[in-house]
C-alpha cells in the first residue's frame, strides 16, 4: 500500500470519524450508522426557510433525508437546532451527500432560479449514475426546466422540474407539488411527494403533471392566477373604501362573511385578518402601507406566454400592470395634484346592496381569470405535446398553495365531466354563474367608472367576456385596414383558409402577403 493512498484513507476516516462525533453530540444517534453505508431516501441543497421546512416535513413522513447548503455552517445550525433529534443527515460536500443516498439517488434543489440551478447541476452529473433524480423545487422559467430535461437526459440522469406551492407553512405541513419532467422519474418520487404534500379530502393535491418543462409551466400559470386573484381582492377593498366609505372593520367583516359561501379561499382569509390587524400603538397597519406592489416575475412570465402564443389572458396581464402602476408612486402623487377625475362623484345606493354586487363582480372575473389560465395551459400542451390533465391540476392547486379554494372544486368537477372542455366558460356549472352575476357585475364596473375609482381586472374580465360570447367582433375591420395599407389580405365569410387582397384605392396594384397569421 502506497502512503498517498494509506494518508487518504487515514483522513477520510477522520472526517468521517468528525461527523459521527458530531452526530452522537447534537443527539442525532438514530442517523449514525456503519461508515459507508447509504441511508439518505432524498437529499436536499438549500437550507433558507422553505428547504428546511421542507426537510421537516420529510423526517415528518419516515423519509430520511441528507441536507447540504454551500455555506456548510448552515448545516450544522440546522442540526443543532430546528432539525435536533430527527432523523435527517447533514453533508459537508456535495461528494458526502451523494455517498449517503440509495439507488436511485434523489437529489432535490431548493435555490435560487437561474444559474444557481444550472452550476449545481453541473457539479452533481459527475457525481451520480445512470438512473440518478435531480429535482429542481424553484420557481424555475419553464423552458429553462425542457433544456435541463433533455441535456440530462443524454446523461442517462433524469430531470424533474417541479412548481412548490404553499408558502413557509405550506412547506412544513403540506405544500401544493407540481412535478413534471422526465416521466422515468415519477415511480421513485411518488411515494416521497404524495406522502408530504396536501390533501383534499384523501387526494394529494401533487401527481405527475407531464414532459419536460409543464410542471414549472403549470406553476407559473398558478402564480399567474395568484397575481389575479390578489387584484381582484384589492379592487373590491379599493371600491369599498373609497366609493362606500367603509372602516376596516367593516371591510373585514364582509370578507369574512364571503369567506363561508363561494369566495372561501386562503387570499380571502387572510385579507380579512389583515384588514383588521392593528400595531402597537392600536392602528390599523394596512393604512400605513406604501401602497407601491412588489413582484419576482412569474406574473409577469404568465402574461409573455400568453402574448407568445396568442392566448388573450387579459386578466393575469392588467394584474401585472397594476403592480407597475403602483410602483410609480413618486409620479402618481404629482399626478394626483394635477389630474381631475369625476365631479361631485358619491355613492347614493344603498351600501349593503352594492357589498353583494362587489361580491358577485368578484365571483364572476375570478371565474374569468380561471377561465383564462385554462386556456393558456391547453395551449402550451399543443405547442408541446404535453398531455395535461386539467382536472388533475385544479385537484393540486385545492388544498397547500396559495390559491387554494372552494372554487377549484368545481374546476375540477368541470374537467372531469368533460376532459375536452373548450373553456370554463361554457361549463354549466360556471356559465350559469355568470348568468346569475352579471347583472351586478356589470352595476359594480359602471359605478365605479363613474366614481372614478380604478378596477382594471373587474373591467377587464367583463370585456372578454362579452368579447367571447360574440359571435361577431369588429376584426373585419382590422383586417381590412391592413389589406389597405399593407396588402396583408383577408379571409371572407364562409371561406376560412381562403385569403384575398382588394386594391382599395384603385392604385395600390394587386401584389399582396399569400397568408396572414391570426
């Protein structure tokens, strides 16, 4: 025996010697066990809030898990604190969370999208083996997730992008999964996903979602809704305010009171309660809030996917800017003392009729918004070939992520009735809804154009609904002005795929495009 190879070994096992030390001290003798001998059920990188939590509510489930962050004193904070006395391993190099995995090793990543994602992908391919899982459990952009799927996969490792919705609590005691990828992976990961995720009634709201990049696809349509979701609710606080003169409590009261029939939902809930939240000095603090709305871009993704591939999610997009709205506020203060709106405008209703007409104005454009995101999705599965399961998704998204509700119930039951629904619109169901709310609808977004009070997404949901039951738009119109000016042609009446060009001044010559695109 060589030394070089005799002082390795020698240090490997002090090392290793170390850990066990430390093990047996912060109490965790469950985890020590014979030297080389792999325990670890999934390994997880990246110890901020929600990798631990997550970490938790593994051990929770019998899952032993081995935790690894670059800042390696974290793990040992970890050990001695929130996860003492569990069951989960810490790891002080990538190499020694690997060694400590079965076959098929899971490697699960909680950090930040990007190249984070991309430099520990490529430190792990040449630690792992064929049929190796690596997980990315960030808010990933999806077509990120159908690179990293493909280039793995000529690796022989298998990728799994997966949407983790919930929030910190959502995490620890189950959050919404979303995971989509390479299918080969899903057997291995079942059992470890369904087990932590929540439940609505006894379904887990996490199944296998589809190829490459739609888990990370779905959970940015989920965020994108949630952006929707949030507007809304601020558009009927804004109209209740400022147009009814309502007080906090008030306000609180009535969010209350929808939260027991069709608006029960988590965003509803906590609105409620931070209406009525008061600091120290017994103010309510949602009044000292600079009304200036942040965002990390998945609201944002939603509704360039949407202009990309034509799908008119009107809603999700006016949502989006409202937050770049409100960021101006240096500008919409000097523009306050400028700018007029409505004379003499005041409410002269009567209050608590025009509460419920918000609520039903609410019902309906949150309908809408559902509406819209579906249609997104059904699209991306075309361009991709992703087989979707619709009812599937409104099942993970009922119970553990942000937007969880009621609602999603009858989502689901829509897609199960009728897996090739066109839109939730048509839906009997949601279309009598709509029949049953549009007579306030259409009272809450007149009203408040005449008091001037801001509500792009109320509006905005009305127009396309009245824009889609159409049978008839002023496209033709469009059309023909571009024939005008560019010879872009039209189709005629009856005559779909057939395209024509009329040399309308009569000097314009009769070359033109051979097709347009719609």
């Amino acid at each position: 025996m060589n030394s070089e190879f005799s002082n390795s070994n020698i240090l490997e096992g002090r090392e290793e010697a170390e850990y066990l030390m430390r093990e047996i001290k912060m109490g965790n003798s469950a985890t020590v066990v014979k030297m080389g001998e792999p325990t670890g059920d999934i390994a997880l990188i990246g110890l901020a809030v929600m990798g631990q939590n997550l970490i938790l509510n593994m051990n929770d489930h019998g899952f032993v898990v081995v935790a690894y962050n670059r800042t390696t004193a974290k793990v040992d904070q970890f050990l001695e604190n929130e996860a003492k006395g569990t069951k989960v391993v810490g790891a002080h190099s990538l190499e020694e969370m690997v060694a400590k995995l079965k076959k098929p090793r899971k490697v699960m990543m909680l950090v930040k999208a990007g190249s984070a994602v991309d430099d520990f992908i490529a430190k792990l391919v040449p630690l792992l083996e064929q049929g190796d899982i690596i997980i990315d459990g960030g808010n990933s952009e999806y077509q990120d997730t159908r690179r990293r799927t493909k280039d793995l996969e000529s690796k022989g490792l298998l990728f799994v992008g997966s949407g983790v919705s919930g929030g910190e609590e959502g995490a620890r005691y189950g959050p919404s999964l979303m995971p989509g990828g390479n299918p080969a992976a899903w057997p291995a990961l079942k059992p470890i996903f369904q087990s932590i995720c929540a439940k609505s009634g006894d379904e887990p709201c996490c199944d296998w979602v589809g190829e490459d990049g739609s888990g990370h696809f779905v959970k940015m349509v989920h965020n994108g809704i949630e952006y929707g979701d949030m507007q809304l609710i601020c558009e009927a606080y804004h109209l209740m305010k400022d147009a009814l003169n309502m007080d906090n409590e008030e306000m609180s009261n009535s969010f209350t009171e929808w939260n027991k029939g069709e608006l029960d939902s988590f965003l509803i809930e906590i609105s409620s309660n931070i209406l009525k939240y008061k600091d120290e000095s017994g103010d309510y603090l949602l009044e000292k809030i600079r009304d200036s709305a942040g965002q990390k871009g998945t609201g944002k993704w939603t509704a360039i996917s949407a202009l990309e591939y034509g799908m008119p999610v009107t809603l999700i997009g006016e949502s989006v800017f409202a937050r770049c709205l409100s960021s101006l506020k240096g500008e919409r203060e000097r523009a306050s003392k400028i700018l007029k709106g409505p004379e003499g405008a005041e409410f002269t209703g009567e209050k608590a009729a025009f509460v419920e007409d918000i609520r039903q104005a609410l019902y309906a454009s949150k309908i809408v918004s559902y509406a819209q995101g579906f249609m997104l999705l059904r699209q991306a599965a075309q361009e991709f070939g992703w087989n979707l399961n619709y009812g599937g998704i409104a099942l993970m998204w009922r119970g553990g992520c942000i937007i969880r509700s009621r609602f999603l119930g009858n989502i689901k039951d829509a897609f199960d009735k009728n897996p090739a629904l066109d839109n939730l619109l048509v839906d009997d169901f949601f279309r009598d809804a709509i029949h049953n709310a549009q007579g306030a609808w259409r009272r809450v977004v007149s009203q408040a154009v005449l008091m001037g009070v801001p509500t792009p997404c109320f509006s905005t949901a009305l127009a396309f609904y009245d824009g889609y039951r159409s049978d008839m738009l002023p496209a033709n119109l469009i059309q023909a002005q571009r024939d005008y000016f560019g010879a872009h042609t039209y189709e005629l009446l009856g005559q779909p795929g057939a395209y024509h060009h009329t040399n309308w001044t009569g000097t314009g010559g009769n070359v033109s495009a051979s097709t347009y695109s719609a």
